[in-house]
C-alpha cells in the first residue's frame, strides 16, 4: 500500500469515526420515546446515511452495527432483540438508499434511493416486528398484526420520510465540511445559477418538510 493510500484510509477511517459518533449522539440525546407506548424516534439513520453516500453501502451498514450495539449495550431495554430490530431498520434504510445513490451521485438518484428505501424497511419491519415481536414482549401474534394499521405503518412510514427530509437538508453541509477539513476528496462542483437555485430550493422544502413532520412526529408522543 503507497503512502498515498494508506493517508487516505486513515483519513476515511477517521470521517467514519466522526460520522458514527455524531450518530451515536443523535441516538442517545435527540431521542422521541414513547410513541404509541412502545416506539421512540431518534435520527441516526440521517447521519449514516449521509455516511453511506459519502463512503459506501458497506461502509454505511458497518457504521450501522456499531451504533446500534452501542444503543443496545447502553440505553436499550429491549436487549439483543432490540438491536437485531434496529440493526436490521437501519441496514434497511441505510443499505439499499446507499447502493442505489453510490451508482449515480445526483439529486434524482438520491431521491429514488430514498424512497425506494423507506417502503423496503416499511415492508420489512412489518415482516420482522410479526415475526419477532411477540417473542420478547410476550404477546400474540394478532395482538401485533392490530398494531399495523393505527400505528406500525404510519409510524414507521413518518420516520422514513422525516429521515429522508434531513439527509436531503444536512447533505451538503456535511460534505463541504469533510471537504474543507480535507477528511475527504475535493471535486469540482457545479457552480452555475440553476444549480444554487435549485440547492435552495432543495433547503428550503427539505426545512419545511422537517418541520412538518416533527410536530406530527412530536404531537404522536403526546408532548405537544
């Protein structure tokens, strides 16, 4: 390995670390419990997201193990069966959102990708909360398939388009910020007047969407 290459794996090593604690911080302290009684809402998947747009989606899903063992092993109280739940949410989202952005970096594809994301781990936590809710909380399976329509599905489709939202919004300021700290390769960028329009534009629905949806998100948890 050159010394070239070695400086840029440390230096991948390095935004990684950042972006997978700025993750953890979100998880532990931006936190919205008790929504429906048994969800929480908190925004790790945006910063590993943004992770996985950057670096990659294996890269993403490994930064994805990592908080979420942290959260198991520090305010989880769903233990292993929690983590295998998060794990498998956020490898969702973060996974297939990633793989389909990384092939072709623009605004559409990033807009497919999270879409395309957010009903697959929508399907997904559906399929993997009937199969392993019951277990850990002790309760029939019918109990569970109640909880889809009033609760699951909109909580789980409310989460999804709010991450969504934050990633389109904190994206760029994130990448400039690695950019300029060196952390991650520069790359000529499009400076022409349609361009920081349509980023504008792009900011300011990503804001309002943001907003939206946390006082809905913030209204289900009954604190406001």
């Amino acid at each position: 390995m050159t010394a070239q290459k070695r400086t840029e794996r440390i230096k991948m090593v390095c935004s990684m670390a950042m972006l997978t604690a700025i993750a953890i911080a979100a998880d532990l302290l931006l936190r919205i419990p008790d929504i429906g009684g048994i969800l929480t809402y908190e925004p790790k998947d945006v910063i590993l997201t943004i992770g996985a747009f950057i670096f990659g989606p294996v890269h993403g899903i490994v930064m994805s193990f990592v908080v979420c063992f942290i959260e198991m092993i520090t305010i989880s109280t769903t233990g292993i069966w929690g983590f295998i739940m998060n794990f498998l949410a956020s490898g969702v989202f973060v996974g297939i959102a990633s793989v389909i952005y990384i092939r072709k970096k623009t605004l559409s594809s990033a807009i497919i990708g999270l879409v395309s994301s957010s009903f697959s781990m929508v399907i997904v936590m559906l399929l993997w909360n009937y199969i392993i809710t019951p277990i850990y909380m002790g309760v029939p399976r019918d109990a569970v398939l109640g909880l889809f329509l009033p609760l699951l599905i909109p909580f789980n489709f409310l989460k999804t388009a709010l991450n969504s939202a934050l990633v389109m919004l904190l994206y760029k300021g994130i990448v400039t910020t690695l950019r300029k700290s060196k952390l991650i390769p520069t790359r000529e960028s499009n400076d022409n007047e349609n361009f920081k329009t349509n980023t504008i534009i792009l900011i300011c629905l990503s804001a309002f969407i943001v907003a939206t949806l946390t006082l809905v998100m913030l209204i289900f948890a009954g604190i406001i």
